[in-house]
C-alpha cells in the first residue's frame, strides 16, 4: 500500500507542474488552443488518478468507515457519482 501512495503522490506533483505550466501560459497569452490542450491533460491526468486511488481504496474505504453501513456505500456512490459527472 505504501508503493500505491508514493506512486499517487508522484501523480499529484506532477499535475501540480501541470497547473504551474498552465499559469505562465495564461500570463504570458499563449495561444487559446495551447492551454485547452494542456488543461485537458491535466483533467485527465486528475481522472486517471483519481480512478487508480479509487481502484486501490475502495473495499478499505467501505469497511473502514464507522456507523450504517448502507449509508457509507450510499455517500461513496455520491462521490463517485459526482466524479464521473453524472451529477
């Protein structure tokens, strides 16, 4: 498990540089295409992380979570829900 977390942190730091990257494209008005394409990649960069923290942690975040069950499965759905972007 700890691999898994240094591999999420590496993943983070380096969407952070992304969003450092994007800042210095909007200061210096690169051109409008150019930062939809990296923001993109940093979108998806933050999908594709959020989706392997998911995969990892999904059956420790159910039972570890304290009180009604149904109910901790329910806001997990929620989130995961809000996620993808159903809603």
């Amino acid at each position: 498990m700890e691999e898994h977390r240094k591999r999420v942190l590496n993943r983070l730091k380096r969407i952070e540089g992304q969003i450092r990257g994007l800042e210095k494209m909007v200061e210096k008005e690169a051109p409008c295409a150019d930062i939809l394409t990296q923001l993109y990649a940093a979108t998806a960069a933050m999908k594709k992380t959020g989706a392997a923290i998911i995969g990892a942690n999904i059956k420790r975040c159910i039972n570890e979570a304290s009180g009604d069950q149904e109910k901790n499965v329910e806001e997990l759905q929620k989130a995961l829900s809000r996620f993808i972007g159903m809603s």
